[in-house]
C-alpha cells in the first residue's frame, strides 16, 4: 500500500479509504452490515495496509462512528497509525439548531462524534455539505477553535459548488483561518462533472481530493444492467443510485469497463478504479465493501496500468449530467 500526503497538509493517508458508511445498522438500510457482520471488513482493511476510514454522524444515524471507533479497538490498531476522517452538517435532532455548520451545532456535534468514535481527537472533521443559511466565517471560526482545544487535527470539505469552495479557502485566508486540507466529491467514470471546475480547483489549491462513489454505488461493477433484475441488495434498494445513475450513455460507459476488463482478464471495478486512480489530483477513494472481493478488487486495481489509449476509451461515451449529489 503506497501513502500519500493528504493536500498541502503533512498528514500520510492510504491510497485507499475506506467508506464506513455500509458499517452501522440495518435496521436504516438494508444493505448495512451491522457490528459482527462489519468487523472483518475493518481487519481486512487493516491487513491490506489501509490506514484512512471516513464515516460521518449521519450514517446509521450515529452508530458508524460508534462501529468504526469499537471496531479499530478490537483490532488493536494503534491511535497513532489511524487516520480517521467523520462529518458534520446533517440533522442529529429535530430542533433547527442540530443541523448545519453553525457554531452551536458544531460544538455539540463534534463531542458527540468523539464520544461515539470513543476518540479524545479527529484526524479529518469535514463539512458535509454547504450549509446557506450560515456565513462561511461563522463555520470556519468554529473548525478554528476545534483545532485549537486539539479536538480536530485537519479539515476537510465535501460536495458543494466549485465557487463556493474557492470562496472558502479565500475567507480562510483573509482571516487567517486554518484552510481545507481536502474535498469529498461525487466522482466517478459515469460523473465526471467535478472534472470542470472543482478539480482544477483542488489542484491548482493543492487540496486533497478523496472522492466518494468511485464504483457509481456498483454500477460501474456492472450490478445494474439495463434490462435484466439487479443483482445484489443496494442496487436493488438503493434509489439514490437508480436516480443519479440511469441514462443511455451510462450503460455505454460500463460496456466499455466491461470490454476492457474482459480483455486484461480482470474484473470491472478494478478498471473502474484504476481509471480513477490514473487521475491527476485524486488521493484516495473512499471504497465501500460489503463483500470480501469488494476489498481485494480494491486493492489490486492499485497494480492496474492504463494507457491514455485505454483511459481514452473508456471516457468516449460520457455525456454530460445535470449537477448531482451537492
């Protein structure tokens, strides 16, 4: 497993993270494994020499982090070789101020995250989403002072508009606030909008671009094929994915992984990750596994060479897609 520097910051992740938002409860989703079934996909991980683990207070409504924290506990991986990255923005109650990225919501959500997490720092604490009924000084004051009580070491950023992230990293500046060390953004080879402005952002910025959904949630594994039943639970119950994922030249694009995968005489995802992975700018992934191939297939798509012939290929098809997942 290689490591990389995440952005402008001198924190070393794994080439591979991974998503832990398939660990909680089933009872939120049926496709979630819960604690026992989540434990060997934690050591897995860990075998494979993963050291980066994202998870947020919305997923399994809290009870993520609390898997992730006992899981990396039992498997007694020290604190100082994780890199555990959680979130905040997204409801934890249903008064109006347990939402957001105001301070108040962040000053009880960040204890709430460490007590569940039973951690006394987080390495990567990101907004999970743009938050328009705050100011961005606001939010960035309040991600200040957690570095300054040594609650957060870095922070980071998800989905959200290329100017309004541009406008937070010179608000960050202006004030001489800490500034984002990286973006989780919605990436992948069937939408590659983020290629437009936010990538050549988060290059030309030096922030780390760790995407989320880089399989499209199994489509580009070629678990939704166009007229015959899906084939496992999430493609089957996961309408998130049947909503962003559906036009023609999505399918077009996942014949071509198919092809190409058929030829070098290994599997879809591993075309469709070293696909990603060939990217400039791209960290690390954010995987999802809920099957022990998933996680192999991950870690051997790191071995996938592509020619510009074949990246070329595999990109024709695209079409563009309205603005998805911010």
């Amino acid at each position: 497993m290689d490591f990389v520097c995440l952005g402008n910051s001198g924190l070393k992740v794994s080439r591979l993270c991974l998503g832990c938002m398939s660990y909680g409860s089933s009872k939120t989703r049926a496709w979630i494994l819960d604690e026992d079934a989540a434990l060997p996909f934690y050591q897995q991980a860990i075998e494979a020499g993963i050291n980066f683990f994202d998870t947020a207070d919305l997923y399994s409504q809290g009870m993520s982090e609390e898997v992730t924290g006992r899981a990396l506990k039992k498997l007694g991986v020290p604190r100082e070789q994780a890199v555990i990255g959680t979130k905040v923005f997204c409801p934890t109650g249903t008064s109006p101020n347990e939402r957001g990225t105001s301070k108040k919501h962040i000053r009880h959500a960040i204890d709430a995250s460490l007590r569940r997490l039973g951690l006394d720092y987080i390495d990567l604490y990101q907004i999970h989403r743009y938050d328009h009924s705050t100011p961005m000084e606001e939010t960035l004051e309040a991600l200040a002072d957690l570095i300054k009580q040594g609650k957060v070491l870095y922070i980071g950023a998800s989905s959200m508009a290329a100017w309004q992230f541009a406008k937070f990293l010179s608000v960050a500046k202006a004030n001489s606030f800490p500034r984002f060390v990286s973006m989780q953004n919605h990436y992948n080879l069937v939408y590659r909008e983020e290629e437009r402005e936010m990538i050549p952002l988060c290059r030309e910025e030096n922030v780390g671009i760790i995407p989320w959904s880089p399989l499209a949630r199994g489509f580009l594994a070629g678990n939704r094929p166009r007229s015959a039943e899906a084939e496992t639970v999430r493609a089957k119950t996961d309408a998130s994915a049947q909503r962003l994922y559906s036009q023609e030249s999505d399918y077009e694009v996942v014949d071509r992984v198919i092809d190409l995968a058929k030829k070098r005489g290994v599997s879809n995802a591993q075309i469709a990750l070293a696909w990603m992975l060939h990217k400039p700018g791209i960290t690390s992934p954010i995987i999802g596994a809920t099957k022990p191939h998933h996680l192999q297939e991950a870690v051997k798509a790191l071995e996938v060479r592509l020619t510009q012939e074949d990246i070329g290929y595999l990109e024709e098809p695209y079409q563009p897609h309205r603005v998805l997942g911010i």
